[in-house]
C-alpha cells in the first residue's frame, strides 16, 4: 500500500478478481514526512511515526495484527509518504487462501 496523503484503505481495496479478504496484517514500514504519520485500525491508533524510517517486522518473524479484519485509516499530516507491506487472509470460491 503507498500513500501520499490522508485516506481510508479498505480490506476489499485490497482484493484481486474474486478474492474476498478476511483481515490483513502489516508486515513492513517505511515512511518519510515532514509532519507526522498515524495508522489506525478500528478505534486503535496502531503507528504514530515521524521524520523518516523502515521497519521489517517480517525479519523477526513479527507483525502487527491489532485488529486485522478493520480497515486501514491513515492520515498524513504536511508532507509525506508511507509504504505498508501487508499480508492478506482471503477465500476465494469458498476456499481459505494462505
């Protein structure tokens, strides 16, 4: 996902053909702004980030999972950009996909 400015990135935004996604979990970070950066699933504000970095959370086998079946509301505040690396639940025609 690459966001430039503040936006709401649904769970189905994120579905191929027919695909029907059941949660996603962010796996990677990276991001630079001169303002400041939050990502919040549900009520819960997941990142709050600011000036510029990446986190991998994949390397040590991590993620974050805080609600994985909401959707994904970002908001940039001046000047930014932020990469979320995902992995997505999803079913299609009925069947679990990994």
């Amino acid at each position: 996902i690459r966001l430039t400015a503040t936006a709401n990135v649904a769970l189905a935004d994120l579905a191929k053909d027919s695909e029907v996604i059941s949660g996603a979990i962010i796996t990677s970070v990276c991001w630079s702004t001169n303002g400041a950066i939050t990502v919040a699933r549900g009520a819960n504000t997941i990142l709050s980030l600011a000036g510029s970095g990446q986190w991998n959370l994949n390397e040590g086998g991590g993620a974050l999972a805080e609600d994985k079946a909401a959707d994904f509301v970002v908001t940039i505040t001046g000047a930014g950009t932020l990469l979320l690396g995902v992995a997505k639940s999803s079913s299609v025609n009925g069947l679990e996909q990994p």
